[in-house]
C-alpha cells in the first residue's frame, strides 16, 4: 500500500495536483521537505569543494548572525585571494611572458629591454568592498598613519595602481590651488 502511495504522490508532484485523502497532503510536503534537505545539502558538498560558504554561493544569510555572516565572507575573501594568487602565478605571468617575447621579436618594445622575468608587474583586480565602509576608511587611515601599510598597499585593495592615483591626487591639488 506504500508503494501505491508513493506512486500517486509523484504523479501529484509531477502534475501539482493534490488529491483529497487522508494523509496524502502531509506525504507529500513531507517529501517535498525531505527533497529540499537533499538538494541543499548537495550543494552544500558543492560549495565545500570550491571553497565556497554555502551561505554566499546561494546568497542564503536567513540562519546566520551578522558575524557569522561576515565570517563566512572573510573565508571567501581569503580563498579568493588564494585563487588570485595561483592565477596570476599559472596563467597570468605565462601570458605576460609570452606578450614580452613577441612585443621583443616585434619591435613594440626595445631591444635592450630586460628579460621578462627581471620586469616587476603588479595584477589589480576589484576590489572586495565592505560592509562598513567608514570603519574600513577609519581602519586604513590609522594603518596609513602608523606606518604598517603604504598608500600603494591601500590603492592595490581598492584594485587601483596608486600611481594613476597619486597623478590624479596631484591634477586635483593643482587645479584647487
């Protein structure tokens, strides 16, 4: 008799039907818990693999306080880090190395120029963001001040190249002076 159950509650799912006898409707939102709790935690598994909270990969902070909500964000961000680091280490240094040989062979660049591998290249990427943008400001204005970051450390954060900023700064100081 389960069996026969079972077949009709598929059927009712299948269809979004629900047939009226006595106990079906709990049969089937039982089911349809039972089918939820499975799907989240396969991509919770998922998640895991990739290093990825489940919380962010699904944008699902219902269950999570605001510090473990920003917990989960700084593992990610760590993570991310990681995973731009190994980027530019495998790809990104290759593809540059490669562009310097033939801008070489091409005459882009001059001859005497040094070897690719002697060239200092920093990869800026977006920046994380922050949830309180003004402790994040206060935080990096004392660590300007007290000497443990320089202002490229700050640009580089922001996924800027500090020089443009430090021209940019400059036009601006001119121009209200």
């Amino acid at each position: 008799q389960q069996l026969v159950e079972l077949e009709v509650v598929v059927i009712i799912l299948e269809h979004q039907l629900v047939q009226q006898a006595p106990g079906l409707e709990i049969l089937v939102i039982h089911l349809m818990v039972l089918q939820l709790k499975f799907v989240k935690g396969l991509l919770m598994e998922a998640c895991h693999c990739l290093s990825i909270p489940y919380n962010i990969a699904n944008a699902d902070f219902e269950s999570d306080s605001y510090a473990g909500g920003r917990m989960s964000l700084q593992v990610y961000q760590r993570g991310g880090k990681v995973t731009r680091a190994i980027l530019a280490n495998r790809i990104l240094n290759k593809i540059f190395h490669a562009w310097h040989a033939e801008a070489l062979l091409t005459g882009v660049i001059p001859a005497k120029s040094p070897p690719s591998h002697m060239l200092r290249r920093v990869w800026h990427y977006d920046s994380w963001g922050h949830v309180d943008p003004v402790k994040e400001a206060s935080a990096a204005s004392t660590d300007l001040q007290n000497g443990t970051v320089t202002i490229a450390d700050l640009c580089e954060r922001e996924g800027k190249d500090w020089r443009d900023v430090m021209r940019q700064r400059a036009k601006e100081q001119k121009l209200a002076d």
